[in-house]
C-alpha cells in the first residue's frame, strides 16, 4: 500500500495529491475543517447506504437459498407421489372418460 501524502512536506504526494494541495492552500482553518466534515459526511453517507445494501442482500440470499431447498425438498417429494400414483391416476382417467372422448 502506498504511503500516505504528507502535505507539510510533499513527500510520497502525486499529481492528484499537490493539485488538491494547490486548491486548499489559502483556506482558513475554520474553512479546512468545514471541508473535511463536508467529505467524511459525504462517505459516510455513502457507507452507510451500501452497508444497508449489503446487508439486504445477504437477508435476500438466505431466503433465496432457503426457498430453493425448499423448492427441491417439494420436488423430491412429487417425483415420489408421482411414482406411487401416477400409474393409479392414469388408470382412474381411462375409466372415467366420458364416452365421446373415447
């Protein structure tokens, strides 16, 4: 990870650090510090909505997943009834059909 810039001194700054530096250089330091709140306030803001995202999500999946075995336990289970009464129910149509459709 790359060190952080030291605006006192410049070092280990790149051209996006000393532009910024450049552009806050005659800020006062009531103004500074309005500007630090204003950008911690913005990520903040922001992390705090993709946590809730995240976490929304992760609430989703489990009941997706949930769902999905239960999806699976039920047709496990019809695959089975089918097997067992299928051949029954075939027989119990053929026998009850109305003549005309013979």
């Amino acid at each position: 990870a790359k060190k952080p810039c030291d605006p006192s001194t410049l070092e280990n700054c790149d051209k996006k650090d000393k532009a910024f530096i450049e552009e806050i250089k005659d800020l006062d330091a009531a103004k500074l510090l309005e500007e630090r709140e204003k950008l911690e306030k913005e990520i903040n803001e922001l992390t705090a909505e993709h946590k809730e995202a995240q976490d929304l999500f992760e609430k989703q999946k489990e009941e997706a997943l949930a769902t999905m075995k239960k999806s699976d336990d039920l047709k496990g289970k019809l695959s089975k009834l089918q097997n067992k009464l299928g051949y029954k129910l075939l027989i119990l149509k053929a026998k009850t059909k109305p003549k005309e459709e013979l």
